[in-house]
C-alpha cells in the first residue's frame, strides 16, 4: 500500500500493487469444462410455475383476439368488413 499523501491518501494502493492484483487474477482464472448442469437447472427452474405462465399467455392472446377483432371490423379489413352486394335492378 502507498503512503504517500499527495498521491491519494493513506489507503489508496500504488499503481504497482493494483496491476500485481489484476495480473493474479486474470493469471489465476481457469475457465471450466462444459456447462454447469446443476446451476442452469437451478435457474431455469426459478421463474414461475408453468400453470401461471400458461394463464398469462393464455389472457394475453384472448385480449390481442378480441382486440384485432374490434379493430378489423371497425377498419372494415377482410372478411369483418361490409360486403358489397351485388344487384342487377335497372
């Protein structure tokens, strides 16, 4: 540690001792073999219960449903939209 109070106070490491620091820790790092099974399953089995998200999804697609119905019959888009009607009245 420095201990030079023009340079950052009593506490402030020197330049030399964080770069020692980084180096050991990139030096130090050793990447795993393969995914970690247990840690993915932990996870993914943290959200919530599949009976939850089947009803969100479920409501969420009821109100696009009914919305994009509203929508089109009020456009007049495709089959929702008024048919016209042919007549051979002269």
């Amino acid at each position: 540690m420095g201990n030079n109070p023009e340079r950052g106070g009593l506490i402030s490491p020197s330049e030399a001792d964080v770069a020692r620091f980084v180096r050991e820790g990139v030096e130090g790092w050793r990447p795993r073999r393969g995914p970690d099974w247990r840690d993915l399953m932990a996870r993914a089995g943290a959200g919530p219960s599949p009976w939850v998200l089947y009803t969100v999804a479920s409501a969420a697609l009821v109100v696009i449903l009914v919305a994009a119905y509203i929508v089109g019959s009020d456009l007049g888009i495709g089959s929702l939209a008024p048919q016209p009607i042919h007549s051979t009245i002269h």
